[in-house]
C-alpha cells in the first residue's frame, strides 16, 4: 500500500492479506480498537484478492475499512476516489461507505474489476481514496499469496449463495455479482427482491447503499433470511432524483467472511425519479 499512510491505517490494512487474515491470533495484532473514533477518522482502501475465471479471466476484488463508527462519506468518482488506470474507468466503484459495521469490522469485496488473462504479475490496478484529508491508495495485483476461493472452498466446504433477481430469472453466484435494472420515485419506499438458494436454512443477507448523491434509508439493513420463506426484501427510500446503486451481500453467515470465501454480491441500479 503507497500513499500518505498512517501507523494506525497500516496496521489495520495489514489484516487485508487473505491468508493472513486468517492466522493473526488477537493478542497478536499490530493495532488496536483505540484507533476508532466516531468521526474524523480515514476511510481505508483494501484490496481483498483475485480469483480466476472460467473464461479465463481474472476478478479482482477491492473492499474497504473505516474507522468511524457514526460518520459516514459521499466521495464522488474522480480527484478522491478513483481507479489509477484509465482501461478500467468504467469499474462500479463505491461512492457512499457507511460508518464501521461492528459485527465484521470492514465492507469485504465491495466492486470488483475484470482483468485479462494476461494480466501480468508485475501490473497493479491502484485504487485511491481520500477522506478527512489523508489519501490512500492500494494496488490490486494478481501474485499467488492473494489468490481466493470462488464461489466455493474445498477445504471448508462452503459455497456461495445462488442468487436471481427476479422469480426463475437468471442465477449467479460469487462476488463478480448480478445486476438489474430499477426505477423509483423520490421519498416513495421500493421494494428490492432477491431469490436465494443455499444448503443452509438460514442465511445472511445485508444491503447498502453503494452509490449515488443523494441519502438512501432502508427499513432493515442486514438479517437472517430462511431461503424457503421466498425472496429476501428490503423498503428502501431516496431522498432525491438521481442515479444510485444498492449492494446486496448474501453469505452463510458473517463469520465466513474473515475466511474470504464464499459470498455473492448483487447491485440493483436504481433510477429514481420525482
């Protein structure tokens, strides 16, 4: 990681390396709690890891860690908050990133980007990002010590929820995500609904307020879902006109994500209208 880096916003980004993640014991981390504040704090970019895909391909994954516990950010693309690569301007980079979530500490694989299957070893795909006056960046990279299971880990035996968006429609599972198309009014509650299928019975599901300018409400942000109950639901509310994307993270449970496998992602994009 590169960039006007703190202490404190180091040793928390040391805990973004897969495989490290797993093994660092708490009495044994380089940070501490103390570091968190309600406001006032850097947002920190991470870079989560790659996998490849079928086609060939590969999927980077970026995430991030903040800590605040109650402010919140609206960093439009572009000077802030930007991909350091012209070839990947296009990438579904989150805008609005919501204060720390107590149960899982940071927003894992929040947009991915697409690579080549030639992608080179020594190429990086920087992301950077500036809050409360401090910018950080973080290189994407595809090396072997950041490789990640999708959608599933032999070892551990999980796989990633199987999610449509609308009734018999299309399914994807994994990070790379599925998308769909909304409409809206400003100040009307719309519903977003996802079908879910997973081994489990229950399962987690959280949904966020990934993009747009303007404030985004829901009337229950994260739960357990029984996948036989039908679709997973939320009412959500803008306060204003505009373009703006919801995230829907779907996982067995939120303890699977320290193990960096298996979740998937949906992003409803949400036109919304007077």
């Amino acid at each position: 990681m590169r960039g006007m880096l703190t202490a404190s916003a180091l040793a928390c980004c040391a805990l973004a390396n897969p495989a490290g993640a797993q093994q660092i014991g708490l009495s044994e981390q380089v940070w501490s709690g103390d570091v968190l504040r309600p406001s006032g704090q850097p947002l920190v970019p991470i870079y989560d890891g790659w996998f490849t895909n079928p086609d060939g391909t590969h999927t980077l994954c970026y995430s991030y860690y903040t800590m605040n516990t109650e402010e919140s950010f609206d960093i439009p693309v572009g000077e802030n908050n930007m991909i350091m690569d012209e070839r990947f301007a296009d990438a579904l980079i989150t805008t609005h990133f919501d204060p720390l979530p107590p149960a899982y500490r940071h927003v894992f694989c929040a947009f991915t980007i697409d690579v080549p299957a030639d992608f080179g070893v020594g190429e990086r795909i920087v992301w950077r990002l500036t809050s409360n006056g401090q910018t950080l960046e973080v290189p994407g990279k595809i090396i072997p010590p950041y490789v990640m299971d999708e959608p599933a880990s032999g070892g551990r035996g999980e796989i990633a929820p199987l999610v449509a968006l609308e009734e018999g429609g299309e399914a994807v599972r994994g990070r790379r995500g599925i998308h769909t198309e909304v409409r809206a009014s400003a100040g009307e509650p719309v519903t977003l609904s996802a079908w879910i299928e997973h081994e489990e019975p229950e399962i987690w599901v959280g949904w966020a307020h990934h993009s747009g300018a303007g404030s985004v409400s829901f009337d229950r942000k994260e739960y357990e879902f029984a996948t036989a109950s039908g679709p997973a639901t939320v009412q959500a509310s803008f306060s204003e006109p505009g373009e703006y994307v919801i995230r829907m993270q779907t996982i067995r449970d939120i303890a699977s994500f320290e193990f960096y496998c298996c979740h998937t992602n949906a992003y409803f994009h949400v036109t919304v209208g007077d």
